[in-house]
C-alpha cells in the first residue's frame, strides 16, 4: 500500500490529510492561511506535511489543491482571486522544503477527481463537477481523465456569461454564471428579500437575529425545510440558474453526471429537485435523448485532499 499527502490550500485554511491508495484519509491536520504572504503560505504548507511525513516514513509524494489557476506543467499558481499568488513557483519551493515530488492542481479540479475514482462520481467516465460555495469551482472528467485544457485553466464555468452586462464579477467581467447560481447568489437573494419585502421574510429575518445582514446559507436551508415559503422561493431563483447552467454544459460536453459539491450541496434536495426541474427544461432536444444524472457530492469538504493525494500517486 502506497501513502501520499494531499493538502487542500484555500483562502482561510490549508487542511491536510495522509491518503490511501482506495482513497481513505488515515490523519488529517489544518492551519489558518497567511494568505497575503505567498512565503508564509508555503511555509504552512510544508510545515503541515512535515507534521504527516514525521508519523508516516512511509509517504511517497505531495498533491496540492490551490484555489487558483494552475498552469499546464502543474508547477506554478498563476493567479489565485483569494491568495497572494501571482506566478508563484509553489512546486519548487515546497519541494526544496519537504524532499518530496509535488503536484499542484486547481482545488475544484482535486475535488473533481476524489468524487470521480472516490465518490458520487465511481463508474462514470463522463462527469461535470459543479461546486457551488462563494463562487462555482468546475471540473472535467471526460473519457476518464480530468480534462485541464490546453493552459493548465480549463473548467471555470463559474466565469461563463449569463446575462449580457449583468451583476458585475470578481473576475472583471460581469454577468458570470457564478453571480447567479452560488451560495453567495443564494445569500444575497434572502438578504434582498429581507430588506424589500420583510413582510415576506419574517421567518429569515428571526433566524438572521432580525437584520438582513444576519441571513447565511444555513438559515436559508433551516427556512427551508421548515417550509419557509420566501427561503424555498429563493432556492427555486437559484436552482432555476444552476439547472438551466447545467442544461448548456450538456448541450456541449454531454455528460453521465452532474456531481453537486460545495457548501451550497448541504441543502440536498431542497437544491436538486428544483435544479432537475430547471435543468429538464431548459436541455436542448430534450423528449429524444436521455437525462444526465444530476447527483449531491459524497466526500464533502476532504474530496479536496483525496483528490489531490490520487494526483498525486498517479503523477
Ligand atoms: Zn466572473
């Protein structure tokens, strides 16, 4: 049995696991992220796989999952919205530091491959990962591989255009899919509801301690199942976009599965129903061909790190 380290690097923590060949994580351990000093990061980084290395002699190799766009020798952080990385030669430097090979991955791409060989995604050689949270992380597996494009930075569809000149992005460009159908386009939906009709909201508005600005995803979800019917109304808005989002990704890639991840996925079936719903819909030549499965992610939040250790492995 071989071990390696799969290291999850987001924009509030790096957690880290030991991982297994059939994909189980054997310890785990986090820290905060420095994340507006690109040194200290790899510093974290390579502190918590020497932490792992020092109780498992036994480790082979280091996968990491960054929250950025990685390039297509899988070395280098271009760009990462939430981290101080810009060009940042991560590889090298935590290999220097550890004496261990390093993979670098994009984090949505990790979690695209642990749900595929690990998870909700297992026997499906044609599957889309979808991890709606703050914004939407993508991941291809086509013909059974991960698909990472020509650069290293293929599958942002969190960044494709859904209305023309709409909610402006932190990309730079407005009216990206993820400003309409992510946890924050859920929270922000509840939040307007609260402030311009309250009358609606009141059910919101005492679980957000009486203010807008008080509203999260769980008191959304809370709402929800209680049968709230402004929460529901905003989880129809916003399953209406992510099935019609998932109806164009069929219409190019034609998918198996749909993988739901993200914090956004814990709704369940409040999400997915109407999101099927929005998605049967909108697909093109829909009567004369068959559905993709639409599916709620399965390792959670540690598909990051047992994705980016099998990447790892598999180097
Ligand atoms: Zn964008």
């Amino acid at each position: 049995m071989t071990l390696t380290i799969g290291v999850d690097v987001g924009g509030t923590k790096v957690a880290a696991g030991v991982v297994d060949d059939r994909g189980r994580i054997l310890e785990k351990v986090r820290r905060p992220t420095p994340s507006t000093s690109p040194h200290e990061t790899a510093r974290v980084i390579a502190e918590v796989v020497e932490l792992l290395k020092s109780r498992f002699g036994e480790v082979e190799a280091v996968g990491l999952g960054a929250a950025g766009f990685v390039d297509e020798s899988r070395a280098t952080v271009l760009f990462a919205p939430n981290l101080a990385w810009r060009d940042e030669p991560i590889k090298k430097k935590v290999e220097g530091e550890v004496g261990l090979p390093v993979v670098v991955e994009n984090d949505a791409n990790a979690i695209a491959w642990g749900e595929a060989k690990f998870g909700a995604g297992r026997g499906e050689d044609h599957m889309i990962l979808v991890a709606l949270g703050t914004g939407i992380g993508g991941g291809l597996i086509l013909n059974g591989e991960l698909y990472r494009g020509r650069f290293g930075i293929g599958a942002e569809f969190g960044h494709y255009r859904v209305v023309p000149d709409g909610r402006r992005c932190g990309c730079g460009n407005r009216g990206c899919w993820e400003q309409y159908a992510s946890g924050n386009a859920l929270v922000a939906e509840a939040r307007e509801i609260a402030r311009v009709s309250p009358a609606l909201a009141g059910r919101l508005l005492e679980l957000g301690d009486g203010r807008p600005e008080g509203i999260s995803g769980p008191e959304i979800t809370e709402a929800a199942r209680e049968g709230d019917s402004a929460a529901l109304e905003c989880f129809r808005t916003i399953a209406r976009w992510v099935g019609q989002g998932l109806a164009d990704l069929a219409a190019i890639l034609d998918p198996g599965a749909f993988v739901i991840g993200g914090g956004l996925s814990e709704a369940g079936d409040l999400l997915l129903g109407p999101t099927r719903e929005a998605f049967e819909n909108a697909l093109t030549g829909r009567g004369h061909r068959a559905f993709a499965d639409i599916r709620i992610a399965e390792l959670g939040p540690d598909a990051g790190i047992v994705g980016a250790a099998d990447l790892a492995r598999s180097r």
